[in-house]
C-alpha cells in the first residue's frame, strides 16, 4: 500500500500502522537509507532546487500573519488608509508569490518522482527478465506485477508527498515558532501549551476511524474477491455451468450490505468528536486574547495590539504542521517498508546468467548429450536422476513416459531453463552453462502444449520469431506448420488479430501458428513438447504433417503420447520416475514388455485407432490387430 493511502489523516488527523506493518517493520539501517537516496543522487540539482523553493514557499506562507500585525498596528490603529491599504497589497501579494512557488515545487517534485519511478521501472523490469523460469513458477504473478507496479507508484508518493511534507511542515514551523517567541515569549508559551491538548485526543479519535476504515477495506478485498472470481471468463462458465448465479449473487450482496454499514459508520465515526473539537480550537486564541490583554493592561503597555493578533493568527498556523509530523513516523515506516519490499525484489540473484567466459561457436553442428544428469526443481525432492543419452545431428529422440516422470523437465534443461544440480548437458561438446545463453537459446526451438502467442496479428507473432523475415518466408513457413490454407480463408489474412494471448483462434490454429514460428526462427534442435496433446484428430493429424517432415530432417525431441509421432523419431527414451527406464526401438521395446509395453497398451494403441489409416500403420507394427481398446468417438 502505497504511503497517504490507507489510513490518511483527513479531519481526524492520525495515521496509524495496521498489526501487518506492525509486525513487518523494516530496519531502517544506514545502508538502507543510503540505497533509497542513491536514487536521488542523479537528480540532486532538482532536489536543492525543490528544497529552496520550499523554504521561500513556507517562508511566504507564515508571511501574511505577521503582516496582519501591521495592517492593525500601523492601518488600522493610527487609521493610515495608505498604510493599510500597503499592507493588505502587500500580504496579497506575498501569499500570491507564495503559491506561486508552491505550483513550481509541485512541478520539480513530479518530474523528480516520475523520473525516479522510471529509472526503477526499467531496473525492475530489466532484473526480472533476467529472472530464471524458477523465479515464475514459484512467484505469485499477482506479486511480480504488484511490485512493478504500485510497489514502485508508492515511491512517487512518497517523493512528492512524504518527503516534501517532511521538508515543509518542518520548516513551517519552526518560522512560525521562531516569529511567535520573537513577538512575545510568554504569549508563545501560553498558545503552545494548548496544541498537545488538542493533538492527542485527535489521535485517539482517529484511531478508531483507522479500525474502521480496515475493516471496511477487508469487506472490500472480499468483494472483489467474488467479482474477480465470478466475472472472469472462466469463473463466469463455471458459474453457468454450475447453475450458481443466485448463490453468488446472494454471496455478492451480503458482502455489499455489510461494506456499506462500514462506510457509513467509518464516515460517521468521530463527527461529534469533531464539534468539539473546534470548540476547543477556539480556546488556543482566546488563551492569547486574554493572557495579551492583561499583560498588555496591567504589565507592560508596549504590547501592541498588532501582535497579539500576529500570535494568535500564527498559532492558527502551527496546528497543521504539528499534526502531520506527529503522523510522519507512520508514513516514513511505510515508506521504507515499501524500499524494502522493492530492494528484495533487486537482490534476488539472477539463477540462470551468461558464463564470465562465455562461448559463442562459430560453427554449430547440433549434437545434445546429457551425461549423468541430476535435478531438483526444490530440493531435496529429485526430479531426474542419472539422466544419460545422446541425440545425435540431424537425428531424432522420442521421449514417452507416464505423467509427471520428467519428460519436459528433461528438454528444459538443453536451453538452461533451468541448470542441471550435478552431471552435465553439452550441446556440441560444450557445457551449456559455458555458452552464451542467447547463442544457446538461438539454437533452439521450443513448441509446448500451452501456446503463447501475443496479442496483436498472425504477422506480429511471426516476426517475434524472425523481425526482418520476408512475406515469401512467412508464407512458406505457415505452409509448412499446414496452417496456410486457414490464414488464406481469413479476411485480413496473415494480418488476422490473434486476440488476447492467441483467445481469438482454436488450440490446434493456435499450435500451427507456433510452429510456423518456429520454423521461421529455424533453430538447430526443434523440441516439441506434446504439441499435439489436448487436440481433436483433425487438428491433431494437421499437426502431425508439419512436424514430421520437421522430425525427419532435424535434430529433433519430440514428448509425445501418440504413437504416430513416435514412429517417426530415430531412437525412444522411456522415462520413470525421472530415470530413463528403457530405450531403443518401438519394436525393441514392445518385445521387452516393460514400461513401454504398458504404455502402448494403455496409451498409444487408443490413439492409434483414432486415428486416420489405422489398419495400415497397425499392420506395419504389428502385422496383427493390436491390443483390445475401445474405440472413442
Ligand atoms: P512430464 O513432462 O513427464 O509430465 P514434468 O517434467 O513436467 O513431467 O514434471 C516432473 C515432476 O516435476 C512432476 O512431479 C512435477 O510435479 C514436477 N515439476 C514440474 N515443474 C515444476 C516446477 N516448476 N516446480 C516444481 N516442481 C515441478
């Protein structure tokens, strides 16, 4: 929550920390502070700038009190209409001069806080970039965007309101404190002694406004709970489906009703309170009246009129900057708290970084061996053990196993989504970790069951893969990924908006877009990723033509459950329980009756017979029918 939010002081003045913030108090340690304002540091100039026309702006501000005591005194008292009307023009004139001021101080402070928050902005995004997929999977992608977002709005506020407020009412005050005791000492004393009277039931007060105003705010996460829920396309589909919109709506309308008794108790809260407290506020003034008069009548006659008007209307100018710094130990704990949260966000280390000596070959062959490799994604829960197998150029490896065994963990690991916990993977006999990433992630490409295309045209998302590719390519790729014919039939043609993550298009369209990208981006190992899984037989077998010619001719993994796809791979790697538990031909490993067998028995032959030319591939494996499965519609 970003400082001055939640919890602003309005006419009950106090800010208060939830038990949350309570609990989670930064350190506010040297380093600290000398990290918040290194940000400053390249805008020093503004900042001293920003600082002056503070000091003139509150100087300016006090300014008109003190002239009221000569508009009585010198105007008023001696009736000098010159006079007066000198000092009434002249204090127009300074509080005009001093807003004035005050637009400017506002301008510099902007600029100062925008250019600060984008210089983070940009840090931020750039650091997260260089985040691993560990760092995705793991984080909350709420969390990430909060950070990057209000996270780093809450430093504007804090510039150009915490910081300033600081600076300002500090300043105001202690002019109109310095100017009060000057006038008079004892009349100074006698005004001050009422302000802690008045702060601090103010404070208490505000207090449990402050209760108030969270629970309200918890109500109020609670309704957008159900709005988020229920108004997203699925939660929506899930409610039709589920018949429950009058259960929402019931649930929807209890959370409303009780937000609404908060808000009007929260608003109601400390109004009476209020009445007399302005009552009271009277009494500081009237304190000075009387005390002035009597000294002024009994004691000591030069006490002019003048000033005790002066004190009175400075005394009016201090409640304000008493109030705010009392309430500043809120917002500078808030603020800090906010630079902690960002800074651990920068001190995460980047897991996944380019080797001090990286290698860039000059010629690339394609060969991938894994040897011995072992990997956890959270220790000391391992995932792949004793990983050995080599994919040679140009040649192809099918990996089947059953769910969650470690096929894609297995492919994640050659362009360093993530880094192996001991053995290796070389790519041309080189150590992955040893080449540089972008050359590594270069030369490989990867189509996963969940595609991801932008928002924005077939064309945007191609060009993604090669910018400067021609239309002749383009077309030539999306021949190739089968998809051609469908792009034809489109009114605007490659030109065709994918709509928000590609929503605009069919799975098995989608999926063909994103081989045709990869086909573009002409990678030297094409991994697919059970591409074809989650897909209906048409769109499946359309698939299936892109890719074989692909498997064929490349260096190609390709994770599949269909058995087509796996005929058509070099050598088959079957993986449990993230060791490799046989490997070999289709032939090889059906005459083994081991997991492969189990497989194909549950597996492979039911999609087999789903699909087109059946008897024919069937007789090719087997020569025979092959195992019982009922055939799906
Ligand atoms: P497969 O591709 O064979 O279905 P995966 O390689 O996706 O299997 O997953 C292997 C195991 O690793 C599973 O137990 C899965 O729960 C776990 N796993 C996968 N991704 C992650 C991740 N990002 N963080 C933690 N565990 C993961």
């Amino acid at each position: 929550m970003p400082p001055g939010g939640r919890g602003m002081g309005g006419p009950m003045g106090g800010k208060f920390l939830t038990e949350e913030e309570k609990a989670n108090q930064p350190k506010i340690t040297p380093e600290l502070l000398k990290r918040v304002f290194s940000y400053l540091k390249p805008y020093t100039k503004q900042l001293v700038l920003v600082i002056l026309c503070i000091i003139v702006s509150s100087f300016f501000t006090i300014l008109p009190s003190i002239i009221t005591g000569k508009i009585v005194d010198e105007g008023l008292l001696k009736k000098d209409l010159n006079a007066l009307l000198l000092y009434i023009g002249l204090s127009l004139l300074v509080t005009l001069i001093a807003s004035l001021i005050g637009v400017a101080e506002h301008y510099i402070n902007t600029w100062i806080a925008q250019h600060i928050t984008y210089d983070m902005r940009n840090q931020m995004y750039s650091h997260l970039q260089q985040m691993s997929q560990r760092f995705f999977t793991t984080n909350n992608q709420g969390d990430i965007i909060t950070r990057m977002t209000s996270d780093i709005d809450g430093v504007k506020t804090i510039i150009t309101s915490t910081f300033s407020s600081i600076l300002s009412n500090s300043i105001t005050l202690i002019i109109a404190l310095v100017a009060m005791f000057q006038k008079n000492w004892i009349l100074a004393l006698v005004g001050i002694v009422i302000v802690p009277l008045f702060t601090i039931p103010t404070r208490k007060a505000g207090k449990k406004r402050w209760s108030l105003t969270n629970e309200s705010q918890q109500v109020n996460d609670e309704v957008n709970g159900i709005l988020n829920e229920t108004l997203s396309v699925s939660g929506q589909l899930l409610v039709k489906l589920f018949g429950k919109e009058k259960y929402e709506y019931d649930r929807y309308e209890k959370a409303n009703k009780r937000m609404i008794g908060l808000n009007i108790k929260e608003s109601m809260a400390g109004r009476w309170f209020i009445v007399v407290l302005t009552t009271f506020t009277s009494v500081g003034p009237m304190l000075i009246y009387l005390a002035g008069g009597i000294i002024m009548m009994k004691y000591d006659p030069n006490l002019s009129i003048g000033d005790i008007t002066v004190l009175v209307a400075l005394l009016g100018r201090i409640y304000m900057p008493v109030n705010s710094l009392l309430n500043i130990q809120v917002d500078w704990i808030r603020s800090m708290a906010l630079f902690t949260r960002i800074f651990n966000y920068f001190d995460i280390p980047v897991e996944i970084k380019n080797a001090d000596n990286a290698i860039t070959p000059e010629t690339v062959v394609g060969d991938v061996v894994f040897e011995h490799v072992e990997f956890s994604y959270e220790k000391p829960k391992t995932i792949l053990k004793d990983i050995t197998f080599t994919l040679n150029a140009g040649k192809s490896i099918a990996i089947v196993g059953p769910s969650g065994s470690g096929k894609s963990t297995i492919v994640n690991l050659i362009p360093r989504l993530y880094d192996v916990d001991s053995g290796s993977v070389t790519f041309d006999g080189v150590d992955v970790r040893n080449l540089d990433l972008k050359f590594l992630r270069n030369q490989v490409g990867v189509v996963s069951q969940e595609t991801y295309l932008f928002n924005g045209t077939i064309r945007d998302n191609l060009l993604y893969a090669k910018p400067d590719a021609t239309e002749e390519e383009m077309v030539e790729a999306l021949k190739k990924a089968n998809i051609y014919d469908f792009i034809c039939r489109q009114e605007k043609g490659i030109d065709t908006e994918v709509g928000n993550r590609g929503l605009k298009l069919s799975g098995g369209e989608k999926q063909r877009i994103s081989i045709a990208r990869i086909i573009l981006k002409d990678p030297t190992i094409f991994i697919f990723d059970e591409a074809t899984s989650a897909l209906d037989s048409i769109s499946e077998k359309k698939i299936q033509d892109a890719i074989d010619p692909i498997i064929k001719s490349k260096t190609s993994i390709l994770i599949a459950h269909r058995l087509s796809t796996i005929l058509a791979a070099d050598e088959i790697l079957v993986v449990k329980d993230g060791m490799i538990a046989e490997r070999g031909s289709h032939k090889e490993l059906l005459a083994r009756e081991g997991v492969y067998r189990e497989l194909y028995e549950t597996q492979f032959s039911k999609a087999l017979l789903e699909e087109d030319g059946v008897t024919e591939l069937e007789q090719y494996i087997w020569g025979s029918q092959p195992a019982d499965e009922p055939i799906d519609e």
